[in-house]
C-alpha cells in the first residue's frame, strides 16, 4: 500500500472549511479538524462499521432531504454541514434523542458508579432537556444483573448502544453478549444467563456510556475524584498491554486500558483487568528461613547474607554450573539484570523459560514481525497446539481483526480451539506436531514458488512424509503453501512446541527478513525477551537433568515454579528435594516453597517499578501504585544481596536502565526518560544468515493402544494471581473438550462431570465436545497435569 | 434425534454460501424437534451451525414465530390487527378466550391449546383470519371457534415429538 | 390444500392476474404462453434487459416506488452477486404478493430467473414472510418443477447460465421488510436495519452486491419482457406505468385484491371494484397505502391511485393496501392500534424509534381511556415530530406519520375522549376492544408434559 497519495476533500462545518481524508467519519473530521464536538454514544470506531443506532450525531447536510448520522456518514467534497451549534433542526433533534434516551434512564447519578465519569451524564448537562415531559412509569428491570462474577448489569440505565454486543460478537468474537428480544422490550443477556464466559468479557465495562455495565468489583468503591489513575504496562503476559491502575487509599481498584494503538488497541484481557494478587495479607512479607519448626521469619541482612555466603561457597566447591538461577520471564529488565551479573559471576546455570526452544527464538529476530504486522498481514497462519489467546491476551483479538479485513486466516493444530470456526484453512494435525507442519510448509512453499520465495530450503523430507508425519493433508498443505508463496504480507504467529529450526527454515523460504510480513513467537513469560536480553536465557527442561544427577547443589527460584508449571512437576520435586540449597523468591507460598531452605518476598505486577520488552521487542515502563508488601523492593535488595557477593548491581531501576542502555545491544538507544507512556518500537532487524538446514522432525508422540494423546497447553487464565481470584474462578473452571466421535463412543453429552486419568494424576471438568477436535485426543484447560502428548483416559464421573 | 436434528441443519446450510444463514430454517427444525426453543434446543442449534448459543437466542428472541416458552400441543393465532379488528376480530378473540377460559395470550389448562393475538398475518381482505398451526383459516366467524377448538382437542399435532 | 377464498374476478385489463382460480403447474402455465418471456430474455445482453426495464418506467412494488430499471443498473453483471425477492408483506392491510404466490407462482419465478440471467447471479432468494407456510410449500413446488424442465439448476438453453432460487422463510417481523433487515436477516443476523452506504448493490445478501425487489415488481418483469417496455409504459399515468395489485379491505362489500391500471382512482377501487360501503354506513376515512401511511378523507375519493398522484393528496401510494374506514369506527382506537403495531414492532436499535413508538402508544393508550388531557395530544404531535426524520430506517416515520394524521383529521374524536373521560363510541362499533400482542410477552408456562 503506498501512502503517498492520500485523496482528500474539501467540506465546511458550521461554517469552517476543513480538508481531510477522503472516507473520513463526519464525526472525527468535525472533530479533529474542525474543533467542533458532535455528540456520540454508539459510535466507537474499534467496534468495527458505525452503526447508527444511537442517533445522538444527527446533522444537517445541505441538499439532503433530512437530518444525517455524523458518524455513518464520510465527509463529501464541498458538503456544507451545519451541527446542533449553527443548525435549529438539528438542535431540536439532538434534544429530541436526549429526551428518548432520559425517557427510561433512571435518575439515579449521585449513587451510580459511572457518576462523574459518564458521557449520558455529560451530554445531558451539556445539551439536555431541562425537565422530562414523561409522566408515565418507567420501565423497571431486575437489577444488579450479574452478567458474570466480574460484571454486573443494570438495565435500567442502558441506552441500547450495543457497543457491548458488538464487542463480544465483533471484537472478541465470543458472542456471548447479546441483545434479545426486540423494541422497547430489547434487553442485553447472556445466554440462559450463564456468565459471560469470555477473556476479554472486562472490555465491556469501559465501553459502556452509562452505568449499565460496571466491574463487581469496582462498585461502590470510589467516586472519580477521590483516585488517582497511574500509568502503566501490564504485566500479566508478553503483549504489553499499557493501562491506567486505579488507586484509592492504597489500593489497586480498578485496571482501565491506557490504549496504546500499536500494543492492545485499547483492550485488555481479563486476567489483565481482574487478576489481583491478594489478599496482602497471605504475601511473603519477610525473609524466611527454614529452621526445626518449618519456616520462620529472619532479618534482611542476615538473610540477604546468608544466602550470599551460601551461593559463593557452593559455587567455588563445585564450580562453574554447580549454582542455577531460574527466573520465569516476569522479572523487569533490570531485576534481571542484577540476577543475570550475580549469576555470572557465580558461574552459574540460569534457566528463563519452561522449554529451552524459546531461548533460540533471538536467532528469527530478522523475521521478527510487530504487532501491527498483523493489522495488514494479507495472510496469518497460526501454529501450534495453544491459542494464541492463551500465550499473549489481546494478540487473539488482533489476528481476528486482521480475518474480519480479509487476511486468509490459517490455523494448523489438534484443533478445538476457538479460531477455527471462521478461519479459512483449517489443518488438523496431531498434537504437538507445529515442527513437522513448518518443516512441511516451508518445503511446500519452496516447490510452490513465487516472487518473494527464496526456494532453497534443505529438505529433511517430502511435503509427503512431513506432512504424514504431522498428521495433515498434503493437499491442504499444498494449498496453504501456494496462499502463502503469493501473500505480500505473511505473519507466523507460533504458540508452542515448535522448534527454532523449522520457523527460520520457512520464514528464510518466504523471504520473511525481507518482507512486510515477519514471524510472532509468543512466549510465555511476560518478560522473557527481556529476561533473555539480558543473559537470562534457557529453558527450564534442560536444567532437569542436571538437577537430577545432582551436578546443581544450589538453586534460586526467582518467579519460576517448575511444581506448579511443568509437565515434568513430580521429577521436579524429587529432584529438588535432593539439592542441598534451595531459594525461593515467590509472592506466595508455591510449589517450590515447601522445599525451600530460604524464602523472599516478590514484587508483583502494581509493586514494580522498571521496564519490561513486550514480545515484539518493544521497552515500556511499569510503574508502581504500591511499596511492596515487604517494603523493599526487589531490586533493591538484590543490589544488596550483590554486595554480599562483591558483585555490582544496581539498585535503583532508573540507573540500571540506563546502564543496560549502555551496555546491552537490545536497549541500544533507549533512556529512561525518553521511553514515554507510549513507548515507540525501537528495534532493528538483524540480517538474516541462511538457515542452516531443516532437521528432521521428531515424530508426535503416540498415545498407548485404547488411550487419548493429552494437549494440555497452559491457559492464560492461570498463575498465581489468576488462581486467587474469586471473580475469575467461572473462568479457569476446568474443562475437558473431546472429539465429537470420542463422546459418542464413550456416552459422554456435553456439560457432563468426566475424569481425565493420566500418569500423573486424574484431573475432573465438564466435558465439551468438539467436532473439530482431532479424535483421539482430550483437550484440558489445565497445565502441569501431564505434557501434551501423554495417554489419558476419559470416563464420566 | 439430535443427530437428525444435525443433520437437517447441514442441509440447510447447504442452501447458503454463508453457514450463518442457516439459523432461521436450523431454528424452525429445532422448534419443531422440541416443542420450543429451549435452552437445549438453542445449543443443539448452535452446535449444527457452529455458532455462540447466544447469537442463537438473540435471533431467536427477535421473532415472533419462535417459542421461547413451552407451548400447547397446538397454537391458535388470531389477527388483531386493523383490517380485522375492524370487522370483528376483538369479538372473535373473545369468544376463543371464552372457549379456551384462558386469556391470550395464554395455554389452555390441559396444555392442548395455546392461544395468542398477532399482528397482520396478510390477508386482511379474507378475514377475519385465524392461523391454526401455521395453517391460515379465513372468514373466521364465531360460530366457527367451537368447531375448530373441538378438533384441536381431538388431534395431536402431528409429525412432532414434543420433548 | 383447501383453496384461498374469493379470488377477483377474471379481468382482461390485468397483466399479473387476467385469469380466475390458479395455475399453479407448469404446464398450464406453458400452455398460456409461460416461460416465453424467459425464452426472449435469454437472447438478450445484460445491457438490453436493463434497457428495457428502464423503458418500462416500472416502478417497485414493494412501497417505496422505487424505478426497477434504475435500480438494476446499479448492478453490473459479474459474479458472486445475488438476487433477493422481498416477499415480507407484513405492512398492515396488504396481502396482495400473497395472491401473486398463490395464484400464479410460475410467474414470479420466471421474472426471477429473467433477472438472475440479467445479472448473471450466484442465486436467488425468496425471503417469503414465516407466516405465509402455504405460499413457502407452493414456490417450492414451482421451483421443484421448474428445476425438471430445466429453468433452475442445469444450463439455461444456449447458455453456459445455470440459475439457482431458494426459498428463504422469515419468522414474524415486520421490520425485516425493510431492505437492509430483511438482508441483515438474511445473513442470519437480528433483523435489524443498518446504514446505507453501504447500500445492497454493493454489500448485501452475504456481503455481496445484491439486487433487492418486490415480488410484485419480479413478478412483473415477464410481462414487461413479453410485450416490451414501451408497450408496458403505455398502460398507467406517465409517471407511475402499469397496472398493480391493491389490497382492498376493512369496511367495504366486496374486499380483495384488485390489479388496477394506474391511472384509475380510489373511486374505481373502492367504489368500483369494492361495491362501496356496507348498507347503512359511510365513508370516514381510508388508508391509501398500508397502515403507515397518512390517512386520506372522503372528499379524497377521487384521488388517483399513481404515485404521484397520492403524494400530491398528502400521503403515499405505499405497498397499495387500501383499508376502509365507516363512519361508527374510533379514531382514536384506531390511531392507538396502528401505533401498537409499529412499537410491537420497532426493532429497537435506535433510540427514537424505540423509545418514540412506545411513548406514543402508551399516550395514546391513556387518550382512548378517556385519561388523556387536551396537552397530552400536543405532545402527541411534539413527539411525532421528534420521530419522524430522526430514525435509522422509516419506520418510525411508519408510526408518526398515520398518528400525527389520525389526530390532524380528527381531533376533535380526541378532544371529546379528554372531555368526556371514555370513548364516545357505541358498544356495537368496531373495533371495542383492543388485543395488540403484547410487547414480546413470554407465553405463560405449559403444565407438565
Ligand atoms: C418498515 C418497512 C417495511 C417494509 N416492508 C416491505 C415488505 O413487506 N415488502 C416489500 O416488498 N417491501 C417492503 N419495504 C420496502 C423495502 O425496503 C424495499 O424498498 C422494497 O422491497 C424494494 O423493492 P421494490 O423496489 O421492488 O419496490 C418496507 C420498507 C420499510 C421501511
Ligand atoms: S448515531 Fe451516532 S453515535 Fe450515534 S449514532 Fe451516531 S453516533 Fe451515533
Ligand atoms: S389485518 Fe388481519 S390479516 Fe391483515
């Protein structure tokens, strides 16, 4: 697309000529350039088309018969608009809609929680009727409605802009939201009111004009002018979502999005919006050490010393890698660049990521596509077993913006998961199988040819044998192939088990280093760019071994808990209950804390201060609203717990910025002051070396005779303070999804109580049935249990 | 009798090159299955046409011909409006409502026969017009109600399994 | 299948319906010179079939009057565009598409194919109203046994065109006879209007450019195809051609529908072909053109039953339903039932229309109490004027217009209903009680089983 040549017209607006783009809402042009405010309600350009239906935006066009909808209508050359300010007609019209509007709207402002921050409340002082001429009751509802456990409903003061409707149906596509019935008798529901079982359900609540629709826990809490709103990044996945936390007498009521256009568009995911670390009280406040009696609390110093003298003595006993450090990519990058220099100097291991594949994913940063690649990807394809959803929140919301704009959307996977239905390839593969259908597709598109294909990839097999092995139609391979060898703009989103070789092996086939395009890993940690940018890199898997036989005799869990985490949580626990020094940073007691020699306290999400590199690359700044609960920072008490060592950390986030800036390739450029509440993409792209060939795929796991192969990926409704939080718990309520074939055999219905067995355990949800889902598989919302791969058996209970 | 339920979703999508198309027919053969558009039959809907239960019901509470209550074994429908209110479609209404001793809209005691008003049903010059089980009677006269009722009580409707 | 009442007369002027009883097999419709006009279109380019329904100066039949040449040249010919025939005929009053379905099936299809052939169409779709389940059975038939001779689904004769109808049934709502909800419908959403642009040429049934018409206008494409356009525009007022059907009902001798040229008056309809009034009663008033219309006045007989013709009175020729109105009906019953209809069926998506209809309807309530004050009826107008022009779709105009009429024409019926504190009315007028269908009431629950 070239944006040189952008057409414009010419209008006037209550007299003002403005020129602006040609298609440009009336609405945003009155706005923008002309400095005039038409009133909206309905009109939310992120909801997709304008719809009309609020009729709040009615002008005058001279020439047209009667009054016009600002926001339906594009700017015309040498259209003569006259608003409510120069036109009779169109005043009285705008009175006539406030009027309709107020006719059922309860008076109720001094106690409604949108009271003071409320466009219907505005807009009525501004323009409004002075009195209502309606004597007749107004209708009444059943209110609060609890839509879900996080958001409640008051019909009474909803104006039907359907802004929430087109959300859940437009944006988040979940459909869950909707109006029924019809007329004055239209209600917004769910679905035999069941909760709104969605992620990204929060969204609505800051769509809402009015205070209709308001977060449970937000009600009543505070009134606009007693809080305080700080601007930060959350920091619950690797998108980076940038967003308002609302304070009010210390605490943290409310999270609104801070729309970062680039990052999150204005939307946040639930876990985003709801998930809270609390209570406060049941945090690690202190330092523990474990004595006869379990766990007891210790002074800083003496266990900020302690810990020092431990880690130097084992390290100088055993040597290089006899110490490991394992974060979790939720560190800042500048906590971790103090555990990186402390882990240096201690020779020791570091593991930052639960799969080691992830630590390679640097070698595809020529590749590596922005966010907004998505928004003009001609074609998306989404590889892996997990939703994209799952990895990274709202980056699910933008791979369905880009299909509604006419990207060819291609899922390959297990199937199951929410993106099929619409999409227009759908390749089911085994489970775990991402590598075996890259290595296919990059052969594929190397045979299929194009302008932009470079065609030497090394085979490690046919588009045959590969394909076989991934369990996927050759032909549907080839088709996808051929899609993507002709696509301008291709974006690969990957979410897991696929393995470094096989996306730079396809990207360097699609030419993807030179194109518009690029190649979206999703990591799983919020900061694991950051945290491998600064040396923390590795995966958690390859330290096991090492573990086990005993060649690590002290190990420091900063944020990473392989207990809870891991597929491999037994061999975990055996082995650590083997090391001889075990230290566990965590906010609360965890899996690893019951084997812990010594605990300290971790600074969550509201408690940080620092900066963070989104999956894209991109450094923004967190900013804190609370001390953290022990009342010292972690970075700062990690500068002291370096002293203990003699090694040099900084502990103040503003200068350890500022000297990753200087020192590190990946902050290059940057300043602390300059990154800005919106943080630009500051990143350059390596070139691109030829991959060195595409290994040969291992072959997906089979499962034994009579059993199902689990996919067990983590959702993104779990973690420490997903699980704490009462409101979420409809949302990470387990379930089992299995093959429509597999229910029938087995007399399983829908909504039935079924028991996943497996090897590790047994694991109880309500079964949905799919008929997409590969038969012969079980789907669980439930990491941890077992890996993907392992046999299970499914019963009803 | 899902399955089949399925299966005759899959024909109607057939007919469109858009699945979503298929909801009203998918929503009739689903009334038909079930008597009314429970919360069973809209997800047994959903799941033949691979869309959100909701949306479901969000259609199908925005017409008027699908039941999103139990109704009687049969549906008595009697236009009320201009045309035939202004040659005696009140009068007519009550005498059904007399018959049935239920007020429309409304089910009969026995649960055979529900009776409710509706809106234009076209054909105004024909009327007054009283729709019985999707079947237009026209020329209804009063005289007529007791006759008509005494065979509703008689009949099952037929073809139909009410669940 | 028991066979509908009183259809009109055979009438040689008439080219929808010049015949009695029905011809509903193919045969009889071949034997009377069916599918000829198809034979004659498919030696016809895109461009002449336009042409010649430009000639014809027809105008759409659905309400609007739209000129169904115009509209079709909206519509180049190419692929993945479709076809929809508007057979929602939920307008109060009107049942005239109906007799067309009923009577003379074949002839709507052939006017269908005639069209997708125009077109070059990926399909056709009949969005017949869920109400009219005879008239869905009967056009599948006719489909069934135009797809064994070969019209529908195998290459039209000397072409490589194979034309594809399909009968789509609604499921009560009037709103979804309005273009764009009958599409959004459709596509399987609420039938709910949405803004033009885009308009159906350019996204309509399945997102796709689409050509929206009445059955009544399809209908008419054979005869205007086999005696040609200007032949057609001979017949009628020069700005409205042709004869329509017009549903004739309420207070008069003989109601029905009547295909009438369109240079005749109210007079001929009504007096003419109606008989007139019942013994012993007067003309009040009559609805020229469905229920949404302004209603006209006795000494408005005479007013001609073209387009513009009604406009020039005051109101619009609308879908043609034509309701009689005697000298013992309520006024204002009658404004409460029509403003009933519209809430019932307001679809709700935008604000004046949903709040608007309901508002005036529960005033208006109040008024036929005898409740209502003398400011009341002020506002009552107020309100009208704050609806009308002010809403997504017309339908709310549907509303205000005829009330806003109801009142002008007789306010005093009104004003006595304030003074008197009831209805004036005898017990033995019409319309006594009232039984609109509540707003979307649920059905109250079934006893077991
Ligand atoms: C509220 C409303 C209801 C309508 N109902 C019908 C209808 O039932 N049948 C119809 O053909 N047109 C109806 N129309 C008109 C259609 O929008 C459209 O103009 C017409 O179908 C176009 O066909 P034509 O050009 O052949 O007349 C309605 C319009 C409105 C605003
Ligand atoms: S009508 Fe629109 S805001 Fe409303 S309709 Fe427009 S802006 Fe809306
Ligand atoms: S008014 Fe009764 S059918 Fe038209």
């Amino acid at each position: 697309m070239s944006a040189t040549q952008i057409d414009t017209v010419t209008l006037t607006v209550d007299g003002r000529e403005i020129t602006v783009p040609k298609g440009t809402p009336l609405v945003v042009a009155a706005a923008e350039h002309a400095g005039i405010e038409i009133p909206i309600f309905c009109y939310e350009p992120r909801l997709g088309p304008p719809i009309g239906a609020c009729r709040m935006c009615l002008v005058e066009i001279e020439g047209a018969p009667k009054l016009q909808a600002a926001c339906t209508l594009s700017c015309g050359d040498g259209m003569v608009v006259r608003t409510a300010g120069t036109s009779e007609q169109a005043k009285e019209a705008q009175d006539a809609v406030l009027e309709f509007m107020l006719l059922n709207h309860p008076l109720d402002c001094p106690v409604c929680d949108k009271g003071g921050e409320c466009p219907l409340q505005d807009l009525t002082f501004k323009y409004g009727p002075g009195n209502s001429r309606m004597t007749l009751p107004k209708r009444t509802y059943e209110k609060p409605l609890p839509i879900s456990p996080s958001i409640v409903l008051d019909r009474e003061r909803c104006i039907l802009c359907y802004r929430c409707t087109r959300f859940s149906s437009d944006v988040a596509e979940d459909g869950e939201l909707v109006a029924r019935e019809r007329g004055a008798a239209s209600v917004i529901a769910t679905f035999d009111e069941r909760p709104y079982d969605g992620v990204f359900s929060g969204n609505v609540t800051e769509l809402c004009p009015v205070g209709a629709l308001l977060p449970t826990a937000y009600r009543f809490k505070a009134r606009p002018w007693e809080i305080v709103n700080v601007p930060t990044v959350c920091t619950g996945c690797a998108t980076g979502c940038n967003t308002w936390s609302t304070l009010r007498e210390n605490r943290v009521e409310r999270i609104l999005s801070r729309n970062h256009a680039a990052v999150d568009e204005g939307w946040l995911c639930d876990k985003g919006r709801f998930a809270r670390y609390e209570p406060r009280d049941e945090r690690i406040a202190t330092p523990l050490v474990r004595g006869v009696a379990g766990l007891e609390p210790a002074e800083w110093d003496d266990a900020l010393r302690t810990m020092g003298q431990r880690l130097r003595h084992q390290s100088a006993a055993f040597g290089e890698g006899a110490v490991a450090v394992v974060t979790g990519g939720n560190l800042t990058n500048e906590e971790a660049a103090g555990w990186s220099a402390i882990a240096a100097d201690l020779k020791a291991r570091v593991a930052s990521a639960p799969i080691a594949a992830a630590a390679e994913w640097e070698r595809i940063d020529a590749c590596l596509a922005p966010l907004a690649a998505i928004d003009t990807a001609d074609a998306v394809v989404v590889i892996g077993d997990q939703e994209p959803g799952d990895r990274a929140g709202t980056v699910e919301l933008r791979i369905r913006k880009a299909r509604r704009d006419g990207a060819h959307l291609a899922i390959t996977g297990p199937g199951g998961s929410g993106l099929e239905a619409d999409a227009a390839t759908f390749i089911r593969t085994h489970p775990a199988a991402g590598s075996a259908m890259l290595a296919a597709l990059a052969i594929a598109v190397a045979e299929a040819g194009g302008e932009h294909v470079r065609s030497d990839a090394k085979p490690a097999g046919s588009v045959e044998e590969l394909a076989a092995l991934a369990g996927a139609d050759v032909a549907q391979v080839r088709e996808l192939a051929g899609t993507l060898a002709r696509a301008e703009r291709p974006v690969l989103i990957v979410t897991d088990h696929v393995a470094v070789a096989e996306i730079e092996a396809l990207a360097w086939v699609l030419g993807l280093d030179r194109g518009a395009g690029g190649v979206l890993p999703l990591p799983v940690g919020a900061n694991e760019r950051g945290e491998r940018a600064v040396g923390l890199a590795g995966g958690w898997d390859e330290l096991l071994p090492a573990l086990e036989a005993g060649e690590i005799s002290a190990i420091v869990f900063v944020g990473a808990d392989p207990v809870l985490d891991s597929a491999d949580s037994e061999r975990w626990q055996m082995a650590l209950a083997q090391t001889e020094f075990v230290v566990v940073v965590a906010p609360f007691t965890n899996g690893v804390t019951a084997q812990a020699q010594l605990v300290l306290p971790l600074d969550v999400d509201h408690e940080r201060e620092g900066t963070i590199m989104n999956l894209e690359g991109r450094v923004q700044r967190v900013r804190p609203s609370l001390a953290p609960v022990s009342g010292v920072p972690l970075i700062a008490w990690t500068s002291r717990l370096a002293g203990f060592l003699d090694v040099q950390v900084q502990g103040n986030p503003g200068k350890a910025f500022d000297q990753l800036a200087a020192t590190r390739p990946a902050f290059a450029g940057l300043s602390w002051k300059g990154l800005g509440e919106r943080a630009d993409l500051h990143r350059e792209r390596p070139a691109a070396a030829a991959p060195v060939g595409v290994p040969a795929p291992t072959a997906p796991i089979a499962a034994e005779p009579g059993a199902l192969r689990l996919i067990a990926p983590r959702p993104l409704m779990s973690g420490a303070a997903v699980a704490r939080t009462e409101s979420l718990a409809h949302q990470r309520a387990p379930w089992v999804m299995i093959a429509h074939a597999d229910a029938q055999a087995g007399g399983i219905t829908r909504g039935d109580e079924v028991v996943v067995r497996h090897a590790a355990g047994e694991h109880i949800g309500t079964a949905r049935i799919s008929r997409r889902l590969l038969p012969g598989t079980v789907r669980i919302n439930w990491s941890g249990a077992a890996g993907t791969g392992a046999s299970a058996t499914v019963e009803a209970q | 009798m899902s399955d089949t339920l399925y299966d005759e979703i899959q024909r109607e999508i057939a007919k469109y090159p858009d699945r979503r198309s298929a909801i009203l027919p998918a929503l009739r053969h689903a009334q038909e299955h079930y008597g009314w558009l429970s919360p069973e039959a809209l997800e047994a809907v959903a799941d033949g046409l691979d869309l959100p239960p909701a949306r479901c019901l969000a259609v199908a509470s925005f017409y008027d011909m699908f039941f999103l209550q139990p109704v009687g074994e049969h549906v008595v429908e009697v236009c009320t409006n201009l045309s035939c209110a202004l040659i005696g479609a009140d009068r007519l209404l009550r005498e059904f409502e007399r018959e049935l001793d239920v007020k429309a809209p409304g089910t009969s005691e026995d649960g055979k026969i529900t009776l409710r008003c509706v809106e234009c049903l076209g054909g105004c010059g024909w009327g007054p017009v009283v729709s019985v089980d999707e079947e237009y009677e026209e020329h209804f006269k009063i005289e007529d109600v007791a006759p008509l009722l005494e065979r509703l009580r008689s009949t099952s409707r037929p073809s139909e399994s009410h669940a | 299948m028991p066979e509908s009442p009183t259809f009109a007369q055979p009438d040689q002027n008439a080219l929808l319906l010049p015949f009695a009883g029905s011809r509903r097999e193919i045969a009889e419709y071949e034997a009377n010179g069916g599918y000829s006009a198809l034979q004659t279109a498919l030696g016809m380019t895109s461009e002449q079939l336009v042409d010649e329904m430009i000639a014809s100066n027809l105008r759409g039949r659905g309400g609007a009057g739209f000129p169904a040449g115009r509209k079709a040249s909206f519509l180049a010919a190419g692929l993945d565009r479709y076809l929809v025939i508007n057979g929602d005929e939920s307008e109060p009053g009107t049942f005239k598409d109906r007799e067309i379905m009923l009577r003379n099936p074949h002839m709507l299809i052939e006017g269908i194919i005639i069209y997708l052939w125009m077109i070059r169409g990926a399909g056709a779709y009949i969005y017949i109203r869920g109400e009219y389940a005879k008239e869905a059975s009967i056009l599948e038939g006719a489909i069934a046994q135009a797809r064994a001779k070969g019209y529908i689904g195998s290459p039209l004769p000397g072409t490589d065109y194979v034309a594809n109808v399909y009968v789509h049934r609604g499921a009560g709502a009037y709103i979804c006879g309005e273009e764009t909800a009958l599409l959004a419908s459709l596509n399987g959403e609420r039938g709910q209007p949405t803004a033009k642009p885009p308009f159906p040429a350019v996204s309509g049934a399945f997102k796709k450019p689409t050509l929206l018409n009445n059955v009544e206008t399809v209908a008419t494409v054979p005869v205007i195809i086999g005696m040609g356009g200007a032949a057609y525009a001979g017949v009628g007022t020069e700005q409205s051609t042709g004869t329509k059907m017009f549903s004739l009902s309420g207070h008069v001798r003989n109601p029905g529908n009547y295909e009438m040229p369109l240079s005749a008056t109210y007079r001929d309809l009504i007096e003419g072909k109606g008989g007139g009034m019942p013994e012993g009663r007067t003309l009040k008033a009559f609805v020229p053109g469905g229920s949404s219309m302004p209603i006209l006045m006795p000494n408005q007989l005479d007013t001609g039953l073209a387009f513009e013709a009604v406009v020039a009175a005051g109101s619009m020729a609308g879908s043609g339903a034509v309701i009689v109105v005697d000298d013992r009906t309520c006024m204002v019953r009658f404004a409460l039932r029509t403003a009933e209809f519209y809430m019932h069926e307001s679809c709700g998506k935008c604000t004046p229309c949903r709040e608007g209809t309901r508002w005036l309807t529960e005033l208006l309530r109040k008024q036929e109490a005898g409740l209502g004050t003398l400011a009341e009826i002020d506002l009552l107008l107020e309100i009208c004027n704050r609806v009308e022009g002010n809403c997504l779709c017309v339908l709310g105009d549907a509303c205000a217009m005829p009330v806003r009429s109801h009142i002008n024409n007789f306010r005093a019926e009104f004003e006595e209903h304030c003074r008197l504190g009831r209805c004036p009315c005898p017990d033995d007028a019409p319309m006594t009680e009232l039984y609109p269908p509540l707003l979307k009431a649920p059905l109250p629950m079934v006893h077991a089983g």
